[in-house]
C-alpha cells in the first residue's frame, strides 16, 4: 500500500506562514456575546399582524412577530453613498418580563453584587468636610457609593425626608452632571447597540425593575461597557421618588459620561414642575428654606440637557416630536444652551410637547388637545421628516401606552413609555427599546416589556390625581 505523504512540521513551514498578520488572527477569534448576563429567552410564539395594523398588541405574554413590517423599509439608494441610506431597519421580537421574574432576576443580581454596596455613611469624614471645593474625582467617588446604594440595596426608600444624601452634596452633584452635559452636543450622536427609555416620572421601582431584567448600568455586574443608555425626559413630576431618579440618573452620568445620556423632557422645566410636583417634593423632603434652592439647582442642570439624539445616523430620538416646525437635524444642533425656558420657542414646544395624531389616516398638522399652541403631526410629517434627513425611523416618549411602547406611520415611529401602573390609575405596562447594529447594514430594534404590576405604590404622590392626563389609547388605523 502507498504511503500517506508526510507533512512538514511546524518549523520546516517558511516563516510568512507562521507569522499570520495579526489582525487576521484577531477576525479569527469568536466574537464575545454581546450580553453575556442575559438569560436565554424561550422561543417566541409567532402570530401574524397584518401591515395595516397601525398598533401591535400583546395576548397575555405571547411575543410579537414583528417581521411583517419588514416590507416597509426604505430601500437603499444605490446613487447615494451615505450610509444612512444603506441603513435598514428590522423590527425584531418583543422581550417580555412579567413582575415575578424580574424579582427573581433582581434577587439573584442583589445577591451577586452585594459585596459593591458602600453605604453612604462610610465615606471618609474628610470627603464630607470638603464639599465647596470637591474635585471631580470626589464627586466620581460619591456618585458609585450612590448608584450602588440605590441600584443593590434591597432597603425599602421612605418619602419622607430625604436622606440618600446632604443638601451640599446634592449642590455639587448638579454641578458636576451640569459640567458633563454640556459638553454633550444638543443632538447628541451615538452608534448602536443603545438602549433608549421613556417617561420615569420618579417611579423608581419601574426604573430599577427595567435595570434587573434587561441589564443594569454598572461596571462589575452589568452591561455599560457593552451598550449605550439614552433617556428621553420626564424623570420627574407625579411619582413619588422624582428625587432619588434624578440624582441616580446624575450619578450614572458623572460614572460614564459617554456610554449615558440624558434627554430633556417637557416635565425638565420649572413651569411645569410647579404645577406637577418636582417643586412641592424639593420643599418637603429637604429641610426648610434649602428645597427650593437646591430644587433650582436641579434646574440649572436641566437648562443644560441635550434636546434630541441620533442613533447611528439613522433614528432620530427625541420627547415629544417633530410638530410642525421641526424640519431638519440642523434646527435642533442651532438651539443655544443653557436654555431656561423652552416654552418660550416654537421649535421647542414641537420637540418637547408635540404628539402624533390619533390614526395614520389623519395626515398633516392639527391642534393638540394638550393646550394652545401645541400641536400633532400626522404620518406623513414623518415620512417626509426622515426621507429629508436620511432617517430610517423616530423614537419619542412623552405619552403613556397601554403596551409600554405604540408603533405609527407603518412603523416609523415608535412611541416607548418606561414607567408601569402610570400614577396607580392606570394598569399600563413599561417598555424601553433596544437598538443593535449588524455589519453596518441593518438596525435590530426590539421592544423589552415589564407587565404592570398593580400592587406597585406608584400613586401620583405629590399631586391631585385628578388632573392626570389620560391614558393613550387609539383605534388601528385601517
């Protein structure tokens, strides 16, 4: 029999073949999961929504096929080179998590990382005596001890007084996200992946519930460093902790001011606050005669947000939306901060307050129920709006859905509210969305969901309920 011929050993190969370039030997290596926390989900239980259907709606925790609204991407333009273009938008399968989960997911998170905890009364005694001249490092310092606290720490958080921390310290946290924001462009541009949140509405619980199960922004046990947070307004007014989502927001700036982002919402103003709550909590959890200073203080930093962001060049984030004004990216890059009263202009009365209209059968540009000067745009405001911009899509906040989120313009817009049981009058659910890019050419966009759960004390705690703006909820349009 013939003999096998023998290949020559390793050192008998010339030496351009034992060297590999060492970019090819990196393309070699088995990319990481992107979230390597994140627990494997059960297969989806597909059901067929027609394209009509301007709004997709759950049956009990089913997810949703989303592939039917495929057909509607813009496809690319082969004369034009810009890669907004060539982005395609895929609308992937909504994550569901119902209450009782994601307790066992914050249990299990509590108990892992609760070596990370450092209560607020152990900083150093000569951190505490230095706080009119507190160094940037000191405030990082003070802004860990205060996620940790809050995001780990199973200790039940009373209304009352606030004691999470000092007035000086809450003074030099405004101070220092003021700083960090501003050096934020006014449409602040990130790429994917990015996980973008709606209203809070200083319904802690909800935020924290949406942190357990779909990752928490933390550097030991969470995803920071692998996606990117936006936040679209409205951390206060009407829930009951709209101090401690604000100075945890804060916090989450000061650690990671380029991986966290911060939007302003139309409950980001004092006008609004006086009448919504944010002002009364300041007057009644600090001690007398220092709330209302520090409640401005907390102001001046909300003068300083961003008004919009663009995600990979291709979706086009913002509160409120486009109204009747808005009409390039340009407009809102041109607005001057700090800006103490948006309301003052039409261009930010559109970004900040402006809704969709009630069905995609209602086009152009109407009056807003909400109040004078306001307005909504219909479907094809939006279609002309991303078709100027080189857009494939526009995500805003700014109304409670039953779902947590509400697809309009055939899917174009979507509409993400995060904060569940809204005010404890209405059973809705939390969503945020999460965006991923894959090789440049398409944008996965999925909807996370948290199901309400009723026995949440999200009540409107500084207010009278009576003034809460009903919930959303629209016919499909046909």
């Amino acid at each position: 029999p013939q003999q096998q011929p023998q290949l020559p050993q390793q050192s008998q190969l010339p030496q351009q073949q034992q060297q590999q370039p060492q970019q090819q030997q990196q393309s070699q290596q088995p990319q990481q999961p992107q979230y390597s926390q994140q627990q494997q989900q059960p297969q989806p239980v597909k059901q067929t929504v027609p394209v009509t259907d301007r709004r997709l709606s759950r049956i009990g925790q089913d997810d949703i096929d989303m592939a039917d609204y495929q057909q509607n991407n813009v496809a690319p333009d082969p004369q034009t080179p810009d890669r907004r273009q060539s982005m395609k938008v895929r609308l992937r399968d909504t994550v569901l998590v119902t209450p009782s989960m994601a307790h066992k997911r914050r249990f299990e998170e509590v108990a892992a990382g609760q070596h990370a905890i450092r209560k607020i009364d152990q900083i150093a005694p000569s951190l505490r005596s230095s706080f009119h001249t507190m160094l940037p490092d000191q405030v990082r310092s003070l802004a860990e001890n205060v996620a940790s606290s809050l995001m780990l720490s199973q200790t039940p958080i009373s209304p009352d007084e606030f004691r999470l921390l000092s007035p000086e310290d809450v003074k030099q946290f405004c101070i220092r996200a003021r700083q960090l924001v501003m050096n934020d462009a006014m449409c602040v541009e990130v790429n994917g992946p990015v996980k973008i949140f709606g209203d809070i509405h200083g319904q802690l619980g909800d935020l924290l519930e949406l942190f357990t199960a779909y990752g928490t922004p933390h550097d030991s046990h969470g995803d920071v460093q692998l996606i990117q947070y936006i936040f679209l307004g409205d951390f206060v007014d009407r829930g009951t902790f709209g101090l401690e989502v604000t100075i945890l927001l804060f916090a989450l700036k000061i650690l990671y001011p380029t991986r966290v982002f911060l939007i302003r919402g139309n409950h980001e103003v004092r006008e609004v606050q006086r009448i919504f709550g944010f002002w009364e909590e300041c007057k009644a959890r600090f001690p007398a005669a220092i709330g209302e200073q520090l409640w401005e203080e907390f102001n001046l930093t909300f003068d300083c947000l961003p008004i919009a962001a663009l995600v990979s060049n291709a979706v086009f984030c913002v509160h409120g939306g486009i109204g009747k004004t808005v009409n390039s990216i340009d407009q809102v890059r041109a607005i001057v901060r700090p800006l103490s009263n948006p309301n003052d202009m039409p261009l930010c009365m559109d970004l900040l307050w402006s809704d969709p209209t009630e069905s995609d059968s209602e086009l152009g540009v109407k009056d807003s129920l909400r109040g004078q000067n306001l307005s909504m745009f219909g479907p094809d405001r939006v279609m002309e709006f991303c078709e100027a911009n080189g857009l494939q899509m526009i995500i805003r906040a700014h109304q409670c859905v039953q779902d947590g989120f509400e697809f309009f313009a055939r899917g174009k817009l979507i509409t993400v509210f995060s904060a569940t049981n809204y005010c404890g009058v209405y059973p809705n659910d939390g969503a945020i969305v999460q965006i991923d890019t894959e090789e440049n050419k398409f944008l996965n966009v999925r909807i996370k969901v948290v199901k309400c759960n009723m026995a949440t004390n999200s009540q409107d705690f500084w207010r009278n309920k009576n003034n809460v703006s009903p919930i959303k909820s629209r016919p499909t349009a046909s």
